[in-house]
C-alpha cells in the first residue's frame, strides 16, 4: 500500500514539474541611426514611438509579478557599402551608445547588458527588406544574401550596386534599414500553472507588443521650449528675456526682447534702450542629437535696436531702428537637470542713423548725425536658459 502510494505521488510531481518551469521570452526593439553616425538620436524615423515602447516595456516587466529580465542583448548593424573593418567599428559604437542611453535613462546595471559582436550586417534584416521590396532582380539579390560567406557576400552587394537601377534604390530605400542597432529584452516569466500563463512568441518586434504586454496609456510625446536672459546684459543694467522653441529635425526658433530706462538728471545720466532679435538655429554635433537644445548650433539672426546713452559729457541718440544681421555660432552647455548656459558669438553687417548731442546750459545741442555702417560682431550671449517642457530635461552620468 505504501509502495502504491509512493508511486502515485512520484506520478504526480511529475506531472506537475512541467508546469512549474520557467518560460523564456524575448522582446527587441531596433533603433535606426543616421548614415555613418553612432549617436543615439531620439527623433529620428520611428525613434520616438520605439524608444517610448522600450522604456514602458521595461518599467511594465519591473512592475510585473512573475516576470523576471534576466539579460539583455544588443547587436548592431551597419550597411553593407562601407569597407568591413569601418562597418564593425559602427556597428560596435552603436551598441554601445545604445547601452549608454539606456543606463542613463533607467535604473539598469551594466552588467545586464551582453554585445553581441557575432556580426556587423544583418543579413536577415537586408533579405526581408529585398523580399518586400520591388528591385529589379530581387531573386538574385536574395541569392547572394543566402550566400553563407560573408565576405565574397558583401563584395557580390557592392558589385551589384554598380548597376545603376540596383545601387540608388539600395541606397535609398534598403540600406537605411540596416543602420541600427536592437536591444533584446531577455524575460524569464516563473509560471505556477501552465493553463493560467499566456504562451509567449519566442521574438517579437516593438509592433507586436500591444498584444502581449498589459494595456498602458500612450504618454504624450516630448515637447522642448526654453526660457532665457543674456547675462551679459543683465550685467550692464539691461533686462531682457528670450524663448526659443524647438521646431524639429534638429531646427529652433530664438527671440529675445530686452528694455531699460534709467536716467539720473542730477548727473545727465542716460541709459535707455530697447529692441530684439531672432534667429532660426540648425543643432548640430553628437550631443544635441540625443538631446534637443543642447550642444553646437548654427544660425541666422536679425536684430532692431534703439537706443541713448549719455555719460555727461556726450549723448548718442538712435531713436530710428538701427539693424544688424548676420550669422551667429553658439554652444549650449548643461549645468542642471533644466538649466544651460548658452554661448553665442554672432557676425554680421549693422547699420542705422546715430546723432551725436553735447549738453549746454541744461540743453543738448547736436553735433552730427552719422550713418553707422559696421561689418563684424554684433552679437553675443551668455545666457542662463531654463528647459520647459516633456521630456526637455538634462540627464547626467551617475557615479
């Protein structure tokens, strides 16, 4: 009786072991990169909406009850046209800047992350874009991309790019799609009962997600604003105030207004002026890539100002607009989570009408009227600029 009963319950742990064991899933999302680039760049392509799916996936699995991240795996890609030594270079960096970003806007260690160096194409990304797409010769495209050699592989895509047909539409259409790098979510989910866990895809893509993870509300997308003050005219008594706005693709839009009226009649002391300028600006460089307003810029700007100034002795007086343009180049710098301070230097050519006026027996008597004409500097910033809005925060390395 023992013997039986031993036996029954040997049958039934045995039964039961196969539900009691872990299921392994896997979650990928890829992010595209500019062409020869390996800064993580939030707005390009389809960035946005997959860099937003990743951060909720992983906030939703850190949440979850039974899931578990055990690793994660990132690979990279590069396009074939390049030589192989400079692709396997990219690709690398890729990976790594994507590990960094990671690190920096979650609460991931280092050591979850594995780079997977197995290879710098990725071939199957290039056959299902060939397959799905109308190129001439598709078959023998997919032919030689089956080839299991990767070297005389790559030199047969080159030579095929040499047919003119071939070589601009793999340009514009196919090889775009291999400039990424994918993070892969390695999940291990401890179901207690077979029949109360979902079955799980072995891979799935950013697309595939709404059916798999719980239902989140979509955030808002991110919105960058700033407001700002010239320290440099703060410094000489003149307050001014400027925004700027962030157009997208790397453009913002600048306007600053300043005014100051102060005189003392005691000692024929003048300082009044007012006007502003704006400027349309093109972000360029690794760090404005991952970060809007922040980093190089260069521009257009356009100034009107007036002004009178008197010390005593001398009155200068431009109460007609007086105008500069010109070109400006400038660096924003993070000092804050919403802070930066922003250096500009501008070039241009100024011009306007200026009277010159002498005070005489509580008078002013004018001496001349010039017309300035000026090509040089004629415009400079040191300005503290608060970030406003979604997502328009500085994000610093933690030690």
């Amino acid at each position: 009786m023992k013997c039986t009963r031993s036996i029954l319950l040997w049958l039934l742990v045995g039964c039961c072991i196969p539900t009691l064991q872990a299921q392994e899933q896997r979650y990928s999302f890829r992010i595209g990169f500019h062409t020869g680039k390996s800064a993580v760049d939030t707005l390009y392509g389809d960035n946005p909406q997959v860099i937003r799916s990743m951060l909720e996936s992983l906030d939703m699995i850190r949440q979850h009850p039974r899931q578990t991240l055990e690793s994660i795996t990132l690979t990279g890609s590069a396009s074939p046209e390049g030589n192989r030594r400079g692709n396997q270079r990219l690709a690398l960096r890729r990976q790594q800047a994507l590990k960094d970003y990671l690190i920096r806007h979650t609460s991931l260690s280092p050591h979850r992350f594995h780079l997977d160096t197995s290879d710098y194409i990725s071939w199957a990304q290039f056959a299902d874009a060939v397959a799905s797409s109308q190129l001439p010769q598709r078959e023998a495209l997919l032919e030689i991309i089956g080839s299991t050699d990767s070297t005389p592989r790559k030199a047969q895509i080159v030579a095929a790019m040499s047919v003119s047909s071939h070589g601009k539409q793999l340009r514009r259409r196919i090889f775009p799609l291999l400039r990424n790098a994918t993070v892969h979510l390695n999940i291990v989910d401890a179901c207690p009962l077979a029949e109360l866990c979902p079955v799980f895809p072995t891979t799935v893509l950013e697309e595939d997600l709404p059916s798999i993870l719980p239902t989140a509300t979509t955030p808002p997308p991110p919105f960058y604003m700033a407001v700002k003050t010239n320290l440099l005219y703060d410094a000489l008594l003149v307050p001014n105030l400027g925004v700027e706005f962030y157009l997208g693709r790397s453009w913002s839009f600048s306007g600053n207004w300043q005014y100051a009226w102060w005189s003392s009649n005691r000692h024929h002391r003048y300082w009044r002026t007012y006007g502003g300028d704006f400027a349309l600006r093109k972000w360029v460089g690794r760090r404005s890539r991952s970060k809007p307003l922040t980093g190089h810029h260069v521009g257009i700007y356009g100034q009107l100002l007036t002004y009178d100034f008197e010390w005593g002795g001398r009155d200068y007086l431009a109460d007609k607009w007086n105008y500069a343009a010109g070109v400006e180049y400038g660096y924003a710098l993070p000092v804050g989570r919403r802070l930066n301070l922003d250096f500009v230097i501008g070039i241009g050519y100024g011009g306007g009408t200026c009277e010159e006026y002498r005070p005489r027996n509580g008078c002013y008597i004018r001496q001349a009227v010039r017309d300035r004409h000026w090509v040089g500097p004629t415009k400079a910033e040191i300005s503290l600029v608060w970030l406003i809005g979604r997502g328009n925060t500085n994000q610093f390395n933690q030690k």
